[in-house]
C-alpha cells in the first residue's frame, strides 16, 4: 500500500509539470483549472478510494476511484427547486 501511495504522489506532482500527461488525461478545462489552484500549503491531501480483493495472501488492486465515495446516491444530494 505505501509503495502505491508514492506512485500516486509522483503522479499527482508530475501533472502539473507535465503538457504530455495532461494531454493524455484529456480531462474538461474546468477540472483542470481546479487541479491548478494553489491550496496555500506544500502538500496537498489526496483522497481516493482503491477497490482491491484478497488473493490467496495477496492484495490485487482492481481500480483507483477518485470520484464520489462508494455507494453515495443522487438522493443525499439537496434538489433544487425546478421553480
């Protein structure tokens, strides 16, 4: 786990240096202006969710979620008014 938490630190600090990895993300303009803020402190907090299984005596990862938590449903979520 610590191994696979400092590849995505390197990988998290390598994108903003980086044209060639930004153009291969290709993500919208608006998330990339987020991911350009300054946070005003000189290491920022990277929350993901890493969807792993126990394979015999060893942990497999399946993927690496950085969207909402599991099971966070659009009803927890306050609803405008359409009016």
């Amino acid at each position: 786990m610590a191994c696979l938490s400092g590849v995505l630190e390197r990988f998290c600090a390598r994108y903003g240096e980086d044209p060639a990895l930004q153009e291969e993300l290709g993500l919208p303009d608006a998330e990339r202006e987020l991911i350009a803020i300054d946070p005003g402190y000189p290491k920022p907090m990277r929350l993901c969710r890493l969807d792993a299984f126990l394979h015999g005596y060893e942990l497999k990862f399946l993927e690496f979620n950085a969207d909402s938590p599991a099971g966070m449903e659009s009803r927890f979520v306050p609803r405008q008014s359409r009016y």
